[in-house]
C-alpha cells in the first residue's frame, strides 16, 4: 500500500490513475499522515516541503521504501528514519539539466551586465557599458553530484574554466577535472570568478561558505546558490553583497519567502529568486512518471532507485 | 601616408605608436578630413558612426585602402566609394564571440524569466514560476557571416535547435545545418522560438522583418536584434510587444540612442541596451592591434585582410 504525502496547495501527481492501477494507494496531509500511515509499505512525498514523517514515525509500521519527489532530501531526514532500514529515493536527475541551465543563465546576465541594463532602462538612460567575456573565466562548483556535474558540463561547453570542491579531491573527474577538498574551501577562492553553491545540505555543510571564505573570494566575484539557503552564511553575504564587493544570485535562502525588509530585496547585487531554477514547466509530470516508473520496479520486487546514503544525507557514488 | 579618422569624444587607439613606428600617421575628425586626406594611400576609419569621407571624397586623390573598426560598414559606404578600386576591410571576427556571448545572455535571460524575477525582486513579490528548457528550443539565425555562425555554434553548445538565413539555401553547412532563403523569411517563422538578428544592413536587409514577418512568427517568441535597427520596421515590432505577443533584446534601434519616450523604454517584453552586445572590457585594444597587424601586411606589399564586397556591403564567402 502507497501513502502519497500531499498538501492542500499542492498539485495532484498527473499519474495518479496509473500510480493507483499499480498499488492500494491513500492519499494524506501532514495532519492525517499518522492515521494512514499503518499498512503502508511505500511513503511518497509528494509534498516536498512536508517533514511530517518525523511526527508519524510510530505509525510507520510496514515502511519499507520512501521515495521524495525533490533532489534535497534535507527536509526529510530525521534520526529514526536514518537508522532504520527503510530505503529512501530521490528525484536524482530530474532537476540536472534545468538547474544547469538557469545557472549558466546567471553566469550570463552577470557578465554581460543584464541587470543593470535593465535598470538603466527602467530609468530612461542610455548608457553604453562594457561587458565580460565569458569564455576564460573561471567557475567553482560546489557539489558534485548529478546537478553539479550538470552545470560543469554547461558551463564548460561555453568555455568557462571549471573545475569542483567535494570531499574526495582528485584531477581527474571526467566533469569537472579538478576537484578540490571542500573541507578547505578558503584555500581555492582566491582566483574564482563565479562560485556555484550546489552541495546537498548536511550536517557537513551546513554554512559551509561562512564569513571567511566569502573574504576569501577576489573583488567583483559572483555566487550563484541553487543548493540551500542554509549552506551560506546569509548575514555575512549580505554584508559582501551590501560593500559592493560582492554580487549574488541566490535561488534558495535562509528563510523561504525571503521575509519583508529583508535587505537581499533590494541591495544591488542581489538577486533572489523564488526557488524555482529547476521548475521548468512539465517539472511536476516528470517527477510524476519518475515515481511511477520506480514503483512499477518495485512492485516487481526490483531496487527502485539510487539509494540515499542516509548518514551522509545524499545519494553517493556516481 | 595613414589617416586616422577619429572624433574628440572617442580614445585613441591603443596602439598609436605603433602605427606611427610603421607609417606617417596623421589625425582627421570628420571637419579636418578634407584637409588632411590628399596623398593618404590609407584611412583608419577609428571613428566608427563617421560618414565624413562621403564628404571628403574629392580629396581622397590617392586612398588605396579603408579599414573600419566595426563589423558592419553601412554607415561608411556609398556610391563613389562602392564604384571606386579602393580596397575597404572591417573589423572581422573581433566581435563574433563576444557578441554570440551577448545572445546566448538575451536567449536564456529570456526563457528563464530572469527580467521578470527581478521586476518581483525590486516589487518584493516572491512568485514562484515555472520555466522553459532551454534545450531543445529553435533559434533561426539572420546573417550567416562570422557572427552569425559563432551565435550558431554557442546556441548549439546549449543544445538549442539552430538552423540559419541567408541569401543562399542548402543543408550542409557546418556551423547551421540548414540555411533557408531570407528573402523569403515568412516561410520559416512559424516554429521559431528565438529570431536573432545579425545580417548586414544593405538594400536587401533594410526592413527585412517588417510586420509580415513578425506577424509568422508564433505567439510567445523573442526577438534578439544585435545587427542593426534598420533591419526591423520597429513601428511594428513595438506594436507586437504592446500586445504581449512577442518580446525582444534590441540591442541595437532605428535611431540610437532611443528617444526619450519611445515606448521601448518602457513596455514589459522590450529590453533595450545602448549598441553594446560586442563591446567587452579590451574590444578597442583589440580592433587597434588588428590594424596594426593589417597594417605590417600592407607596408610590406601583402592584401591587409577580406576585402567587404562594396556592392553586397559586407565581407562575402567564408
């Protein structure tokens, strides 16, 4: 039996007609999830922002496979179920190529000067600016999984310098090159024109790119952050971004919406956008059919996907 | 004996004493170029929005060679000159890649929203959005000298669908696949996603996407003008953003800069910048090195560089 985990606001699965020809399935919110939960052997979290599984942990009598229809699964992840035997999927690969995209869109617009030429726009000025080549310069990728991979491609097809930080340094990745150890972030900024924030959140990286090695990045550096907000020190980039020191494109925040007031609204050199660099439309139907396609693996008695390596809080390995 | 043709209002090149090492320099703005030009086998047209030797043209007893520094040469051709055996060249491929760098930026600013996002941003509106797939996406390409094909060829790299427009049909060519007629542009609008236009402004190109044109064009698709404004009946291309049907990065217009109260300044879907696409951080250091050069092969007896077919008013074949 399936329990497909859902929110008022949140869009049915387009394949809900096949995910219930397959399995039993019954639907629940966070508020009646506990009530549903006994019997279920399948937990699909449909509602990706739901951490409603923690408080009905006692009711998952029969979980044997939870599949969440988002790449983070930070949101999810709970003691219990990280010592449990319950396997846990993602949405691996659904997001690879748009994230890549709308950040090589980032990369774009800031070395091409978009924005303030917008502005300037907006004001009536006509105002003839110089701009950067794109080619030769040089991005860090922060995260090399299959949407830091993703990006390095892209990005190396339009001929940046690329190269990736993550916990295993080596000179041969097929993707980025070179890797650098990203427990020593500080000592690879120094020459990093754009710097691409894209790990998974754990307790490992959370605010990883803190006060000092913001400091550490050359005057005029650009952060792109498509992973989660909580990866960066959002007081210390703002004061960056605020010096002028800094510019930013930031798709994820601390806080999400980004409150009233906050100063990332209008500083310029901030550009926030509503966590949306890998909704590209029909985003939904294939997280749809992804769930689909894995439970008919699983009804067969097959591994429906990539495992979550659940103490490091991502999938691993390649 | 070389002349500058230069303005008060623009730099010198870079290299001056260079050229003055290889040759007898002297300096003319549009009102002393009558003065300075008899015995001058060679014009430097430095000044680029110059149109002074139509002017001067009784004094030009011994020109033998014109090089402009820029890629189109409208504004410095005209009968005389286009009937006489004077050798003109351009700036050739100094802008190609800057300037696909510059569409690519316009491509992808567009499909991923990011004039919109910012427009939410400085209203303090979090609105999430879906977005498109870049990939996938069809770009025609008008012009298929070296800039067209440098746009050609990035757009591929992301993986866009490219074909170009050009006055010779086939499908084989390397950089777009299929080249369809354009003269008959109306044809093969239907499909297209992006129209990027880069073709030389001469008789045959001026108004060449006139409001037939726009009108084949589906609803939803963008515009990217780097050519020259003169290519598009801008009357009616306002007309087709007023509506809310097409949108547009015109990065050059029919009379630049823009008119104060043109309502290009201000219409959603309108993106205006001041004839900047090709203009990265170094581009004159760039064009004065490449005269320079054309200059050694020409005091040594050599052909300085392609010449521009004055009649077509561009540099023709590969």
């Amino acid at each position: 039996m399936v329990v497909l985990l859902t929110a008022d606001d949140v869009p049915p699965p387009t394949d809900i007609d096949a995910i219930t020809a397959i399995a039993d399935v019954r639907t629940a919110t966070a508020d009646t999830l506990a009530d549903v939960l006994p019997g279920a052997d399948v937990l699909f979290v449909w509602d990706i922002f739901s951490g409603a599984l923690a408080d009905a942990w006692h009711a998952a009598d029969s979980l044997r496979w939870m599949h969440v229809a988002a790449a983070g699964v930070d949101a999810v992840l709970f003691d219990e179920l990280r010592d449990s035997d319950v396997l846990v999927t993602n949405a691996r690969g659904v997001f690879d190529e748009p994230i890549a995209e709308y950040v090589l869109a980032c990369v774009l617009a800031h070395d091409k000067l978009l924005h303030q030429t917008e502005e300037h726009r907006r004001l009536g000025q006509w105002a003839h600016r110089e701009t950067l080549r794109v080619s030769g310069r040089r991005a860090l990728v922060v995260g090399t999984g299959g949407i830091g991979r993703a990006i390095a491609r892209l990005l190396r097809a339009v001929r940046l310098d690329v190269s990736g930080a993550g916990r295993r340094p080596r000179d041969d990745d097929p993707d980025f090159g070179t890797v650098v150890d990203s427990a020593r972030l500080t000592d690879h900024l120094g020459d990093v024109d754009h710097l691409v924030m894209v790990a998974p959140l754990t307790e490992a990286t959370r605010g990883m790119l803190g006060a000092a090695e913001l400091a550490a990045l050359p005057d005029g550096a650009h952060v792109v952050n498509v992973g989660r907000g909580a990866l960066v020190d959002q007081s210390a980039l703002t004061a960056e971004i605020a010096s002028g020191r800094l510019a930013a494109h930031l798709d994820v925040l601390q806080t999400e919406p980004l409150p009233a007031g906050d100063p990332l609204w209008t500083l310029p050199g901030a550009h926030v956008s509503p966590h949306m660099s890998g909704d590209v439309i029909g985003w939904r139907d294939t997280l749809s059919r992804q769930f689909v396609d894995r439970l008919r693996v699983w009804v067969d008695g097959g591994v429906p996907g990539p495992a979550v390596d659940k103490q490091r809080g991502y999938v691993s390995g390649p």
